[in-house]
C-alpha cells in the first residue's frame, strides 16, 4: 500500500510540474507586471514582514 502511495505522489507531482511549465511557457511579462500594479501599497500584515 505505502508504494502505491508513493508512485501515485510522484506522478502527480510530476504531472503539477508539466503543467506549471507548459503555463509559464503562455505568460507574458507585461501581464505579471500589470497584475502587481494592482495591488494595493501598504504595511505588510504581522506575521508577513521580510
């Protein structure tokens, strides 16, 4: 059962990590940029500080 488990992890895991790159490979730059702009400017919330 644990190595069924595991093989079936992998695969997904494998399978989220073509999907991310085949989604990156369509983004445009200007669009990400266009999406942080939108964001409001504020203190971050605490817990969130760098």
């Amino acid at each position: 059962m644990f190595i069924t488990t595991a093989v079936s992890e992998k695969i997904s895991a494998l399978k989220t990590e073509n999907y991310l790159r085949e989604r990156a490979k369509r983004a445009k730059k200007g669009d990400f940029g266009k999406i942080l702009n939108r964001v409001p400017t504020r203190e971050p919330m605490p817990g969130d500080e760098i």
